[in-house]
C-alpha cells in the first residue's frame, strides 16, 4: 500500500524551491537531504530531496530534478508517496483511510461523509460533506472528533456551534417580555 507523506504546492523563487502540504506526523524524520520519494502520478519521480527549510510553519524543499520555477509550477499537486510498511507513526490516520468515513454526532445521527484532509499550520481539518451539499471544516482535534474507528467506517463529531450548516441555536433558560 502506498501512503503520501506530503504533496508538492506552489513554486517558491525562481531556483525549483516548492512548499509542501504535510501529510505526515513527523516531517522531520520524513523531508531530509538524499531522501527518494516515488510520487503520484509514478511519472513524475522519482523525487531527491536536497534541501529543506521551514519558514513561518511553512515546509520548504528542493529536488534534485526541479530546479528552475516552471518545472516546479508543472509540479503542483504531486504526492510524494512511500510504501506503507516504511510507516512507523503511532496513532495516525491517512487520508485514504479517513476519505468515505460517515461522521455522525454522539447519539449517532448522521453529519455527513468525510471528503478530504486539509492540513494547516496549526492543525489538520477534516472536510465534511454534509447532506445539503455544504462542506463543514472540523478542527481534527480531540475535542471535535472525540472518536475515530476506521474499521466500524465512521468518525465521531463534536464541533462547536457554527461550523455545521443548518444548527439552530441552542436556547438556556426563560426569556422575559
């Protein structure tokens, strides 16, 4: 099985430097000089890391085989892949694995599927696809998603009001006129 440990963003300078959308827990361990990645499309690669720099939570790297700007804008969007019995993060959930989830609220009623992994400077956020159409952004928290059982194929969702679409407000108490 492969799994994506980041995906290649934007172009970054004028020399192939490209920012990168982790997909992994330990980049540190992951992103370093010599590292080959097979990628996604397996067209593109494989892919030498040469250099790394992380700027404002920011991952930066350059690849032996990009090195001017319009070979890194061609290589946006390419997942930089590794066999997953090379994976040795505990507790870690993969985007395959989350993407098809039913997310459900405590009680078990419905919220929406799962469709996407988004990573963020300050933590990852699960989008949820609700039955509207509108797609929620859940912090992937404990707080918010208390419970995740990949083999039972649901997460369990606590967000805070507002960021599902159609919640009324909860009333606490009498109101006077």
């Amino acid at each position: 099985m492969r799994l994506t440990v980041a995906r290649i963003g934007r172009a970054h300078g004028l020399k192939g430097e490209v920012s990168v959308e982790l997909r992994t827990d330990i980049p540190e361990d992951r992103l370093v000089p010599g590292e080959v990645f097979d990628t996604e499309p397996a067209s593109a690669g494989p892919l030498t890391v040469d250099r790394v720099r992380v700027q404002a939570g920011r991952w930066y790297v350059q690849f032996a085989e990009i090195r001017d700007r319009d070979a890194a804008e061609s290589a946006r969007g390419i997942e930089l892949t590794i066999d997953g019995a090379e994976s040795d993060e505990d507790e870690a959930w993969f985007v395959h694995q989350l993407v098809g989830l039913a997310a459900v609220s405590p009680d078990g009623g419905t919220i929406g599927e799962v469709v996407d992994l988004v990573t963020m400077p300050a933590q990852d956020l699960l989008v949820v696809k609700q039955p509207g159409g509108h797609r929620a952004m859940i912090p992937f928290v404990e707080e918010f998603v208390p419970e995740v059982d990949v083999e039972g194929g649901r997460v369990v969702l606590t967000p805070p009001y507002g960021l599902l679409a159609g919640e009324e407000p909860e009333v606490t108490g009498e109101t006077s006129a």
